[in-house]
C-alpha cells in the first residue's frame, strides 16, 4: 500500500510541477531529492519487477508447455498420462545434453507418473541437424526411442557416418530413414523448436521446462527431481 501511496503522490507531484513548466532538469532534481529522502522507494521497486519477470516468465512457459503438449510432432517418452511433463530441448552433439540424458533416465527410473517431451534443437552444426532428422525420421520405424538413447549415450561426437552404423544396428531400413528425414513433419519439429526456444529465451542446450518453470542449464537428479515435486505440489 505504501508504494502505491507514494507513486500516486509522486504523479501528482509530477503533474504539478508540469502544471507550473518546469524543465526537464529540475524534475529531475526533484525526483533525485525524493529517492535520496527514500531510499527504500528503489529497492520496492526492484521486488515489483523482479516479481512481474517471474510471472511473465512463467506464464510463458505455460503456453509453451500447452502448446508442446498439444502438438503431435513432439516425441513422448515416460507416461503419457503423468502428472507432470518435463520438456526438454537438446542437441545430441552437446556433452552437457548427454549428460542430461542420464539425468532423465535416472528421473523416469524414479517415478513412473512422468512424461518427457523431447523437443529436437540441433544448434551445434550439421551432424547436429543429421541426427535430429535421422532420430526424428526413425518414429516412422517405431524406433525413436531406440535412436535417441542410442546416440545419446553413445561416445564421441555424431557424425553422418556414425548415425547411420547406428541406425543399421538398430536394422532401420536406411533408404526409407533418408527419405523420412526430409519429411514435413521434421521440417516442422525441428523450425518449431526454434521458434519456441526463442520465445522463452534460451540460448543454448539443454533447457528444460518442468510444469511452469523454465530451467536453462544442466540438471542434477536431484534438482529436477526438485522441480518435478514443485510442480507436482502447485497442483
């Protein structure tokens, strides 16, 4: 209540002073004197929009959240059902993100009410974008999991030659996989990816949505179970 008293006697005060044409440098003389007098007004004001960016961020995970979960080009794993969903946005040729990928085997080993929607962000190069495509394109041979942890876990970094050893292993039909790579649908997984990243200002893999809240940056188990739990209490 306090700084809503202040703020409105303070555009008073300002209207005031424009009433009586004063110039710019002594308005501004005068709200120095008054911050000066209250200190406390600046580190109020901090709080409110400290607070106002937490909302704004986490309304905009929200849609994004929404809009992810709605979608049916964003590759699922865990529970479809669960109570919560973990989003994340990776790269297979970042380490941080393999990395990650152990930390989401260890979360879905953990708790069975909870869904992962993994969203392709190849940032890293064009062996990036080979094995988002070729990861993607194996959901037409029902092998995306497969894919995805086989080269997530796998050593070194991907390239087109070890993609695709990867996928003869896993006995994917190669031609037909080159030819899904090139499909609509990872077009479109893969430039929505980067359209939602950008929305909610991530700058690089991995970043993770956990119910509301946007987490940039590798996890730990325990900070993402953490966050699950968090997301599961604000229900």
């Amino acid at each position: 209540m306090r700084v809503i008293f202040m703020a409105v006697a303070f555009l008073g005060f300002a209207q005031m002073v424009l009433a009586q044409q004063m110039t710019d440098n002594q308005i501004k003389k005068l709200a120095l004197e008054a911050i000066l007098e209250n200190p406390e007004i600046i580190m109020q004001a901090v709080a409110i929009l400290e607070k106002r960016e937490r909302e704004q961020a986490a309304s905009g995970a929200n849609t994004v959240r929404l809009q992810v979960e709605q979608d049916p080009n964003s590759p699922n794993l865990g529970n479809p059902a669960g109570d919560v969903t973990v989003i994340e946005f990776f790269d297979y040729n970042c380490p941080y993100c393999r990395q990650a990928g152990k930390t989401v085997q260890a979360l879905l080993a953990a708790d069975a009410n909870v869904r992962v929607i993994y969203r392709e962000w190849p940032i890293l190069g064009e062996a990036s974008v080979y094995a988002a495509r070729a990861v993607l394109a194996a959901r037409a041979q029902g092998k995306y999991e497969e894919f995805h942890w086989a080269l997530m876990n796998g050593e070194g970094r991907a390239s087109e030659a070890s993609i695709l050893k990867t996928a003869r292993d896993l006995d994917l039909d190669i031609t037909k996989l080159k030819a899904d790579m090139i499909s609509p649908a990872v077009e479109a997984h893969i430039a929505q990816s980067n359209v939602l990243a950008r929305k909610l200002g991530f700058t690089g893999t991995p970043a993770f949505i956990v119910g509301n809240r946007t987490a940039p940056g590798m996890l730990s188990v325990d900070e993402i179970t953490a966050l699950v739990a968090e997301a599961r209490a604000s229900k």
